[in-house]
C-alpha cells in the first residue's frame, strides 16, 4: 500500500474513533443527567435534554460535514440543536430544583456538546488530527462525572 493509502487508511480509522469516543461520551453524559434527581412535574432536563445530548453526540460524522460554508450540523436536526441550546438560556426555570454546581456541570455539558458537534461539522480534520474531539470527550465526561 503506498503512502497516500496508508495516510487515508490513517485518517479513517482516526475519524472512526473519534466518532466512537464522542458517542461513548454523550451516552455517559447523557446517563449522568437522567440520573439527577428531577421532580415528576420537571422532566424536562432527564428526558429531552438528557436524550438531546446522547443524540448530538453519536452521530458525528465526517459524511456530515460541511467545511465549504462553516455552518455544518454534524449531522443533527435543527429540533435536537435546538433542544440543547434551550438550557443555556433556561437552566434557572429548567433546573431550579438542583443546586448550582450540577446546574453548572449541565451549563459546562452544552456547551461542550454544542462545541464538539461544530468542531466536528465544521473542521472535521483538525478536529480529529489535532486531538481537538478527543479532548472534548475528555472535558464532557470530567464535567459529567457521578
């Protein structure tokens, strides 16, 4: 196989584990927030919430991307985006019911799952070559841990 085989092959598999680590990330984050101890009447952050970062998360792509305009959605629908944009703006009506450190951890999980999906969509190279996916993964599950 000559080099420039050897460098697609390379970057492939590099695209498929980050996919594979943003995944198992989301799933994590994603159990970690239906774990929160949310009233019955409020379910809004352990249901669509919760199930808006798994699903941002596993889809990651390289096939979605869109490096031409630099709006690329990474393959995920403008209702789950919207879904998790909504917390930042509504976390104090969202999740009164927890104290402020989750409600930061949930602050810091949209943010990073927001970022990953628009480092992925946007610059799928340098986000992958430059460790920058891996190293969300990293901060989502550090912010998400029990």
């Amino acid at each position: 196989m000559g080099g420039r085989g050897r460098d697609d092959a390379a970057a492939a598999a590099a695209a498929a584990a980050a996919a594979v680590a943003a995944a198992g990330a989301g799933r994590r984050a994603a159990a970690w927030v239906r774990s929160l101890p949310a009233p019955e009447t409020d379910r809004w952050i352990v249901g669509p919430y919760a199930d808006a970062v798994e699903k941002v998360m596993t889809p990651l792509d390289p096939g979605y991307c869109d490096d031409v305009d630099r709006d690329g959605t990474g393959g995920v629908d403008d209702d789950t985006t919207e879904t998790l944009a909504g917390l930042t703006s509504a976390v104090q009506e969202t999740a009164h019911w927890l104290t402020p450190d989750p409600q930061v951890h949930l602050l810091a999980a949209a943010a990073t799952v927001s970022g990953t999906q628009r480092l992925f969509a946007n610059d799928p190279g340098t986000a992958i070559e430059g460790g920058q996916v891996p190293g969300m993964c990293a901060i989502l599950d550090h912010t998400t841990r029990p």
